[in-house]
C-alpha cells in the first residue's frame, strides 16, 4: 500500500552511466517507460488551482494531460499537450521545468514535485513511435505571413498561424531547420531526430520552410512584405552573434565562441567519424562561462577526448546552468575552478594557445543584476595549461536584419524593440520574440514570445 511518503518521491529516470557516456554522443536521460510514467502521473494531486501551469510559458494543461498519463490515455495525453505546444519532445528535454512549472508544484514544498518534463517527454515521445497524427488545422483563410528563423521561437510561432489557417513561410538562414536546437544544444542533450521529427509535424500542419535564406542577404524583409504579398511577418532570427572578454590573447590559433564550437560539431558533424568536418580539441579544454551552452560545450570537448576544466568568476550558487547539467557535468569528470576570472590567453611562438592566466575572486555586494559582485584578489594569478579556449559569455542579436529593414528599431544591446504585450516591433505588421528580443535565453521562453507573437498576428488579421 502507498504511503504518503512514497507520495512526496518521485519516480528516478535511468541514465547512461557517467563514465560510459562521456565517451559518446548517445542521449544521456533514457527516458520513463509506460510503467514508470504512469506510476509518477499518479503522485499528481490534481490541484483545483494549478500553479503549474501559470508559470509555463506555453500554458500546457498539465494536470489534463498528467491525468490523462495517469490513465493510461497516452494519445488523448499528447492532444492536449498540442494544443499548447509544438515541440513538447524538445521541451521534456531541455526546458527548465525546476524553475518554471515544477517550482510551484505543491508536491516540491515537502516532497519532490511531480517530474512533469520526464513525463511530458513521455508523451511525446510515444507518440512519435505510435505515429499519431496531431496535426488538425482549419480551414486555409488565404493569408499569408513570413517567418524569419526556424529555432524554436519560430517554429512555435509557424505552428500556431498554421492551426488557425494561415499559409505559413519559415524562411531560414542554415541548411538545416531547427535554429538553436540543431547547431546549439548536443546530441547527448537534444537528439537531432527528435528536432527533425517535431519539424516534420510542422510541415504536416502546411508550414512551408525555404532553408539557404538569410533574410536581409538573400531577400530583404522589405521585399517579403512589399513585393511578395505576405499580410505580416514575425523575426524568430535568435541571438547568434558571439561575446567575447576583449582580454589579451584571444585572437590566438586555439580560442573559440561556444557558439562556433558547438555548431561546428552539432550541425556539422565533427563528432562524428564519417563527416569530413573534425575538430581538434588538443589534451586540455578551458570553457569560460557558467551558463548551460559552458556546460554544453565543456561536455562536448570531453566527449573529444580532453580534459576539460569551467572557469567560472562566481561560486556555484550563482552558475546560471540547470542544477541537472552542472550535476551531470560534474559526474562526467569536468574540473570545476569556481571564483576564478581569466585575465590572459597565453600562446606559444607559433600563435598556438598554451594556457590560459586567470586571477581568483571573492564575491562582494550584489549588482544590478542581483548577483553578488565578483572582485579580484590582488596577488592570486595561477596559469591553467591548456590546448583550447572555449568562450562561453553569451550571445547577442546579429544586426543583419535590423540593418537591412526600414523602420526596424533596436535598443542600446541590439535586441529588437517590441511590445511587451503583443510582440510588436516599431514596423507596421512586423513581429518579434525570442533571442532577437531579449538576447540569449531558454527555448521555453523563445517558444512563448512565439504563440504570443502569433495570437497577435492573428487578432491584426482578423480585423
């Protein structure tokens, strides 16, 4: 019998094991089975008011579908599921759902919460091996909007006008579709087919995508609206130029944005011994930064075969990354130099990197950010020797677009300058969400400025 302590945990989830994993690209989580899915849908108390679901940023119906689990109705599950969300495999999967939905789970505040992305994942998940069709739409209303960006942002927006009708363009800058999710996060995190297959149920919904297309090179936004008769448009372009510290050294043979490592071996293959696109990593990897695309790119460069240390100006209270990532990091053997800062990329006579000088800190009072602020301490520069330097600081808009369309404002960061209510931009039947607007975030929320920005697209069309 079931006792309210088994209630208060929640089903494990099997991974691969940490030292057989760091050798492969093959998915870390393995996922719950049905058995196991229905026994965590089952800790559900059903609550009558849902704080769940006011902190998803897509307003899934969690406690419907985890019902609906808990009954063994996988198919009415991924229904419900949806009608909200157009990439629930990828959400189940990269989404921070201990910060978001999970947070307010009345479960957590004695127990453990419900593990509602192991059990979203689930769902979709079978769904995709039992070949269920979700793609319902009405009837085509004649009107047509273009989509600039298939990362998730876009995609979210494309698939919610193409429910309602909408003849639907994804314009898109890469030979593959997917934005973020196929050049950003690793295969061990985010399998490709898994995106490839979510793309594809687009495709079912009459969302049309043109691959090879930088809007603002290939054709001008301008162009799209004027000229080739579509009724609004929507920038999901991401944030996918790079930062850097501007510290001696880093134009050295040997330091890389994450940005350019991690595409150069999710898109392009590197990892993988029959592309002809390899990378080097060398023996040692420093990855500056704490966020998830350090811990993404720290766990690549291992996966190469380095030993790879994140080097981090604050303490780990502060690492922006999932607590799952860091905790996952960790196991796999990432050496961790916390409240430290680089000051210099050291390089030899041949321009090669061959180390990296960094000076430690203490954290002093918080800064704008709310975070305290980290200060050197005088007299306490070490050298790291390493092969590589993997910059991992962040990511902002690309200004091609913005630069490229008249009317189109943005603020001081380059971001896109939108209404917050509407997603709006400061050009007339232009909208806006994502990375594009705020800089470097989650696809969650990417997704939300998305089914926002297409609600108001539809309100505008429907006058």
């Amino acid at each position: 019998m079931e006792s309210k302590f088994d209630k208060m945990k929640r089903t494990p989830v099997k991974e691969q094991d940490p030292k057989k994993r760091a050798t492969n690209f093959k998915e870390v989580c393995l996922g719950y089975t049905e058995e196991e899915a229905v026994q965590e849908a089952s800790r559900c108390l059903n609550c009558k008011k849902p704080m769940c679901v006011t902190q998803c940023p897509v307003n899934i119906n969690i406690p419907e579908f985890i019902h609906h689990v808990k009954n063994h109705e996988f198919e009415e599950a991924a229904r419900v599921i949806a009608k909200s969300s157009s990439l629930p495999a990828v959400c189940g999967r990269v989404c921070p759902q201990e910060t978001q939905c999970e947070q307010k789970c009345v479960l957590g505040k004695k127990g453990e919460a419900i593990a509602i992305g192991k059990i979203e994942r689930f769902v979709a998940d079978w769904s995709r091996e039992n070949n269920i069709d979700l793609s319902e739409r009405k009837p085509g209303n004649g009107k047509k909007v273009a989509v600039v960006g298939s990362g998730p942002a876009g995609l979210a927006c494309a698939g919610d006008l193409a429910k309602l009708g909408y003849d639907v363009t994804i314009f898109e800058a890469l030979h593959k579709s997917g934005g973020v999710l196929v050049y950003g996060i690793p295969e061990f995190r985010l399998p490709k087919s898994i995106v490839g297959h979510e793309v594809e149920n687009l495709k079912k919904l009459g969302v049309k995508i043109e691959n090879n297309v930088i809007i603002g090179k290939t054709v001008k936004l301008d162009e799209l609206l004027e000229e080739e008769d579509f009724d609004a448009a929507f920038i999901g372009s991401g944030a996918g130029l790079p930062k850097f510290m501007e510290i001696p050294g880093e134009n050295l043979n040997g330091v890389l944005s994450a940005n350019e490592f991690l595409t150069r071996n999710n898109l392009m293959k590197a990892y993988n011994d029959e592309y002809d696109t390899p990378i080097s990593v060398g023996k040692k990897v420093a990855v500056v930064g704490g966020g998830n695309v350090a811990m993404d790119a720290a766990r690549t460069a291992l996966r190469l075969g380095a030993e790879v240390y994140i080097v981090y100006r604050r303490s780990e209270q502060e690492l922006p990354a999932r607590a799952e990532e860091v905790h996952h990091a960790k196991e796999e053997g990432i050496i961790f130099n916390l409240l430290t800062n680089p000051v210099e990329i050291l390089g030899d006579e041949k321009g090669l990197v061959n180390g990296i000088r960094c000076i430690k800190m203490e954290l002093g009072k918080p800064d704008a950010s709310g975070r305290r602020r980290p200060i050197e301490i005088k007299g306490s520069e070490f050298v790291i020797d390493v092969d590589m330097v993997i910059m991992a600081l962040g990511t902002s808009p690309n200004p091609l677009i913005s630069s490229t369309t008249k009317g189109l404002e943005v603020n001081k960061k380059k971001c896109l300058i939108v209404d917050e209510e509407t997603g709006l931009t400061t050009k007339e039947k232009v909208y806006a969400g994502g990375d594009a607007v705020t800089g470097a975030a989650t696809v969650i929320l990417a997704m939300g400025a998305g089914k926002k920005a297409a609600e108001s697209i539809h309100e505008m069309l429907s006058k």
